[in-house]
C-alpha cells in the first residue's frame, strides 16, 4: 500500500526527474527516471565496479551510492530530483543515501 500512495503522487520530468530507490539485503540501487519520456538518465548501485567494497548492504555504501548518483545527475544536467522511496520508509539506508546526496549537490 505504501509503495502504491507514494507512486501516485511522485511523478519525473525532464526538469525533475524520479529518483527511484531499490534496496535489498545485500545491495541498494537508485535510478534517475525520466516518466514523461520513458527513459532511464542515469543510475549507480553498489554493484558498480567504482563502489564495490567490503559490504553492500549497510548505510555507509548507502552513502557511497547516494554520492555517486549526484555526480552523474550533475553529468546530466540535472540539480533537482523527486524522492522515489517505494516501499521503504525514510530510515536507516535509505536515509544515509538521501543525505549523501544532498551533501554532494542535489535538490531533493
């Protein structure tokens, strides 16, 4: 239900795109959405060969994934983005990701 609520009022635009969320117990992903076009701009996951470290599932690589989403968006173009969080509250990883990024320059 929740993951439903927060996808109907959060919708991406070429200006503002999504910035969707996944996480699992091993890893955490995020995707910059683009919903009028359909298209994907950008997206960074602990999965990357840049952000592999000792864990992937804990705040700190989070933080890490959060940090490099903000590079790229900035690659792009893009300084403000809307919040995607799914089914996850705002806490623990996801929150560590959110600040991360906002610390390195984008608007949420």
């Amino acid at each position: 239900r929740r993951r439903f609520r927060v996808r109907t009022k959060v919708r991406g635009t070429a200006d503002r795109p999504r910035l969707c969320v996944q996480r699992s117990l091993r890893h955490f992903s995020c995707q910059l959405i683009d919903d009028e076009a359909g298209c994907t701009l950008a997206a960074a996951s602990t999965r990357d060969a840049a952000l592999t470290g000792s864990t992937g599932g804990n705040a700190e690589a989070a933080a890490r994934v959060g940090k490099a989403i903000a590079d790229k968006a900035q690659a792009a173009g893009v300084k403000q983005v809307r919040l995607d969080r799914g089914a996850c509250k705002y806490h623990g990883r996801v929150a560590a990701f959110a600040e991360a990024a906002r610390e390195a320059g984008l608007e949420l």
